[in-house]
C-alpha cells in the first residue's frame, strides 16, 4: 500500500510517513566476502523495479446501499456506526491487497444528513474509512456530480478523504493546490494522476480551478508533461467521459484514448462513467481501459450493464533507469448481487451471485472487455491464489 502522499492533494505531510517497505542500509564488516564491492554496488538497483496500480469504477451510493449499510451497521456483526459498508465491500478486499497501489473513484460528494440520491447525491463519510479499512490508497474526485453540494461539498470530502488518510486528486480547495500535479509516493516510485470530468452535469464551478474538466487530449497531455517534470516516475490519466449504459466507447471517447496514447505522456489510462463495461485496447503500445463500470451502485434504471465492473491491475516494471512501463495487465469482472447489493467476481462460482448470472455476466463482459483484441494482446485473468 502507498507509503507517502505528496502533490495537489497532501493528505498526509511526507515527514510523518514511514515508508511501507524497509529500506536496507549496508552494514559494516571486518569480512571482505560480506562486504559489497564497488562493482557490486554500481550494479545494485537503485529502487523498486515493479509496482503494481490497481484501478475500479465508480463508487456511487444510491439510498438502497445506505438502507442496507445502515441495517448492516446494526447487526450483530455490524460496526455499531450509522452505516457499515464492509459488506457491499467484502468480495473487493483481496484483490485490493493484492496491489501495491489501490484507487477508486468516488462518484459523489460526502455530505451531512439527510443524504440524497439523484440527481444530486450527498453520502455519508463512511464509505472512505470503509474503503480504507479494505487497503484502498486514494480516490480520483473528478466526475459529474463533484459539485452536487456546493464549495462546501468539495471542501468536505477533501477533508474527510485526507482524514481518513487517502489520497486525492481532481478537486481542489485553492488555486495553489490546484497547481500542483498530483503525485502518490509508494515504496519510493513517485505515480503521477492526472484527472478530468467530461461535465458537471450543467452545475457551476466556484472558480475554474476547483474541479478537473474538459476533455481535450492536448490540455491533458500539458498537464500529464507537467507531472513528470514534477518528478512521476509513472504517469497515468483517469477520465470521467463516455455514453451510460454502453457497451463501447463513443468515437469522441476513442480519439481522446487514442491521442493520449500516441503523445507518449501516459504509461496508462483508464476511464470510468458510462455505469458499464467497455473495452481494453492496446494502442501504440500503451494499455487504455474505456470504461471500468461501476465498482458499487444500485440504479434504478433496469439494465444489467449497470450491474457490472471490472477491477483492473497493471503492473509497471522499469527495464531501464527511469523507463516504466506496463509489463502486466490483469482484469477480474464483477456482478452486483441483487440485495443485500455486494460486489462478487464472476470468474468462479462461490455463491455470491447465482452461478447461471454469473457466467452469462462473465461472458457478457470477456465479450465486450475484447471487442478489439485485449486478450490476444495480452490482457490476462486476475485471479487470486
């Protein structure tokens, strides 16, 4: 999990992390065979070599989840809070530890009671430090309903995200942090962010730094140079853009993956929104993922698409010196159960959705997740020993 959290949104001061793996520190010797060489040192890495990034689609809390978080907390397995997640959460939590890096995006503002759904969503602070307590790192908070609450709901879920220790990028409180690129610092590899909503659902932004938007392949190409002149070691974009309810991206969606691809900015992008799946590609030799789908949700409008999401985990390796890039790309797809709504991979019947929908769900998404050829390219299982 990530160590340090520097850039835009600090959510934490660098001075008071520990990093998260131990640093090893030569140890003197009398023993000319313990002792490293000159050779040996020049030789030896001068930090990691991987990293993994986990990405998933959109966290977006209908009343149904609250109802049901809010009888889960209650139970006698509950947290005794108002609201308890853990459940809708508990079929995401190993493969959110079998990352070094987890982010989500969160969809909607937290708010104060009484919450409200669409079309302008407030939800309870819970979620993050459910979130938290599974290993996520961070959120991207860059989408339509960033503004549903005002100033006041982007300046407390900043809040509630930095007190809960995640990281965030896509919103901010001032033009100063707006600025500043957004970099999370894990294990010594410095993992760049650059975000942005296609909208904001016709609402107003307080002042134009507040929220990420626009999506203008050059602007995020400007701003994806900038963060690695920052220092990122790995640079990837997460856009909030795309039709709902498709199955493929529009061809305004495609151009956009495929110019950030080509300007050779990105080591990877993924995009989240439509409430769907949608495609893998390897363009130009860069992985861009059009659409997670949602991570958790309960809409009302009845489609099965909005049931489904994929999880995906890309690891970078540096071959050479300062020269990162994706060596692995591993996806897992998911239903939400009917209700109590939890989140259940479907690449092996366990019970948690019925093992008929669960197959015609796998073959659902494997369809539309290859539609331009991800699997011969590379695109691999994620599945957990």
């Amino acid at each position: 999990m990530a160590a340090l959290l520097i850039g835009g949104c600090s959510a934490i001061p660098s001075s008071n992390q520990e990093p998260a793996t131990p640093q090893s520190s030569v140890q003197s010797s009398s023993d000319p065979a313990s002792s490293p060489t000159a050779e040996d040192s020049s030789a030896a890495p001068s930090g990691p070599e991987e990293l993994s990034l986990m990405v998933t689609g959109d966290v977006l809390l209908h009343p149904q989840l609250l109802d049901e978080a809010e009888k889960a907390a209650g139970a006698q397995s509950g947290n005794g809070e108002d609201y308890d997640f853990s459940p809708l959460l508990a079929g995401l939590a190993p493969y959110v530890q079998d990352a070094d890096v987890a982010l989500c995006n969160l969809e909607t503002p937290i708010g104060i009671p009484p919450y409200s759904g669409y079309p302008r969503f407030t939800v309870p602070e819970q979620i993050l430090t459910d979130l938290e307590a599974i290993g996520y790192d961070g959120c991207t908070t860059a989408t339509n309903h960033t503004v549903d609450a005002g100033t006041a709901g982007v300046e407390r879920t900043l809040d509630a995200l930095e007190s809960n220790g995640l990281f965030a990028t896509g919103s901010y409180r001032n033009e100063k942090d707006s600025e500043k690129p957004s970099i999370l610092e894990t294990n010594g590899v410095k993992l760049g962010v650059v975000t942005s909503t296609y909208s904001l659902n016709g609402l107003p932004k307080a002042a134009h730094w507040q929220v990420d938007t626009g999506v203008d392949a050059q602007e995020l190409i400007t701003r994806g140079k900038e963060t690695r002149k920052s220092g990122a070691d790995i640079v990837v974009a997460a856009v909030h853009d795309g039709a709902e309810y498709t199955t493929e991206p529009t061809a305004s969606q495609r151009k956009l993956g495929q110019a950030l691809a080509e300007s050779g900015v990105f080591d990877f992008i993924y995009m989240h929104h439509t409430h769907s799946v949608l495609p893998i590609e390897k363009h130009d030799g860069t992985w861009i993922v059009y659409g997670l789908g949602n991570s958790v949700a309960k809409h009302a409008t009845p489609t099965i698409l909005n049931r489904e999401g994929i999880s995906v985990k890309a690891t970078f390796t540096q071959d050479e010196p300062g020269e990162w890039e994706v060596s692995n790309l591993r996806w897992v797809p998911h239903q939400l159960s009917n209700g109590p709504v939890a989140w259940c991979q479907v690449f092996n019947a366990d019970g948690c959705v019925p093992e008929a929908d669960g197959q015609a769900s796998l073959k659902r998404s494997e369809a539309t997740v290859n539609a331009y050829g991800a699997l011969e390219d590379g695109l691999q299982a994620w599945t957990l020993d």
